[in-house]
C-alpha cells in the first residue's frame, strides 16, 4: 500500500498492509504462480499468451468470466467465419496456418500506416506480430494434440472447456474486472507500461489509466508481483525500467 500511495496520495486505505514487492520476467510467471494466485493486466493480450503457457504446462486455471469471450476471440479474429467452420480446414498443417500469420501481419501493417510516430509504428506492428505468431502457433499445437476436432471453432471451444472455474486454480482477470477483488498473491502484468499511454490521450482517459494502476497496486494483501513486458529477444539488463523500486514511481 506504501507504494500505491506514493502514486495516490490523495486515496487513503481502509487498513494499512503490510507485504512483499518482487519483480519478474514474463518467463519467471509460470515457475512463480501457485494455485489460487490472481493475475492481472491492463491489455488482454499478455493474458492471452500466459493462458497459452499456463494450459501447456497443465495448470488449473480460471477466467474472470466477462473476460473469457473476449480472449477466446483472441484466438477466433485471427481466421475468416468459413475458416473457422470448414471441417478438415488445417489439417493440411503448416500451409493454413502460415498463410493465416501472413494475412494478419499484412492488416496490422496496413493499420500502421496510418500511424505518424514512427518509433509507434515500429513497435506496435513487432507486438502485433510477435502476438499473431503466438496465437497461431499455440492453435497449431494444440491441433496436433487434439486430432479428432475436425474445425478451428470446435478446436476453440475445445480450448476453452480446459478452463475451471474452481477457486484454487490461477485466476486470470483483467484490471478493469479485477475492482473489488482482493487476493494474498497478485501479479501485474507489463507492468512497465502502467498507466497505459496512447497518442492523443484525452484528460479525462489519463486520469482514468491512472486510476486503473491504482486499482492493479493494491489488490495484493501480502505479495505483489510486478512482471515485466515479454520479451521475444535476449536484452541486456542495462537500463531497466525495474532496476530499482524506488524509480518505478
């Protein structure tokens, strides 16, 4: 709580709390997390690619439930609604799935030319694609685990069945569904992008974003995780944002 104060200042807890801050690497999560801990994010997609991981590596794990159409259809946008219903569609293997990851990156490119910022333009279509091959490498999998679905809509819900809603398993929520939520283990995700910051932010959307960090800090009743964005890379640890806790303020 020490730390959300010092970015709220003017919000006093109801109690004080007293417990541990760590910080972590995206790939340090699944080694992490125990059952019954709450996991949040501000963006939907690195919840995504840790459901991805959780799942294969056999972890019981539950959705907030206004939260599991919308990543689901994470993995449903990538394809056309006669993809997803054609039986036998992928089982020719690498040739859909390729052509798929193809057309995706082709639309975020063109997304991106209407962007001014160049250094946004460059990032944003690497997450992008980095997003889309996960995606589509995790469908790939687990169609060849799951042989005898037969359509990518039936390979989805079969994905999705996989989800408990029992309290002991890992909580995924986003922040926006994690107010009123309290947890005695909580990791935030790229939390190194918190409060969110987009081109042309309104006053009003600022003051939100950073309302929503404020949601995300104190959550935690005795230990707080704050993982970094993932990298796709090796990187030097030069320079972190997460050197020191007392710069992340």
């Amino acid at each position: 709580m020490e730390y959300a104060q010092n970015f709220r200042a003017d919000i006093k807890p109801f109690r004080d709390k007293e417990g541990i801050i760590e910080k972590l690497k995206f790939n340090q999560v699944i080694g992490v997390a125990k059952d019954g801990d709450l996991i949040i994010s501000r963006t939907k997609a690195p919840l995504t690619t840790l459901l991805f991981v959780l799942l294969e590596n056999n972890r019981k794990v539950n959705i907030h439930q206004d939260d599991v159409k919308d990543l689901f259809n994470e993995l449903r946008f990538l394809f056309s609604k006669q993809e997803l219903n054609t039986r036998f569609v992928y089982k020719n293997g690498y040739d859909f799935f390729e052509k798929v990851k193809e057309r995706n990156i082709y639309f975020v490119q063109n997304k991106a030319k209407k962007m001014v910022n160049d250094s946004s333009k460059e990032e944003f279509i690497k997450e992008e694609t980095e997003y889309i091959e996960r995606r589509i490498n995790f469908l790939q999998r687990q169609a060849s685990i799951h042989v005898d679905v037969l359509t990518i809509n039936e390979l989805v819900k079969r994905i999705e069945g996989l989800v408990t809603e029992s309290e002991d398993a890992i909580k995924l929520s986003t922040i926006h569904k994690a107010k009123g939520l309290e947890n005695n283990r909580v990791f935030i995700l790229d939390y190194d992008k918190l409060p969110l910051k987009k081109d042309n932010h309104k006053s009003w959307e600022t003051i939100q974003e950073n309302n929503l960090k404020y949601v995300a800090l104190t959550r935690a009743r005795e230990s707080l995780f704050l993982v970094n964005t993932i990298k796709e890379d090796v990187e030097t640890e030069e320079g972190n944002l997460f050197d020191e806790l007392d710069d992340i303020w």
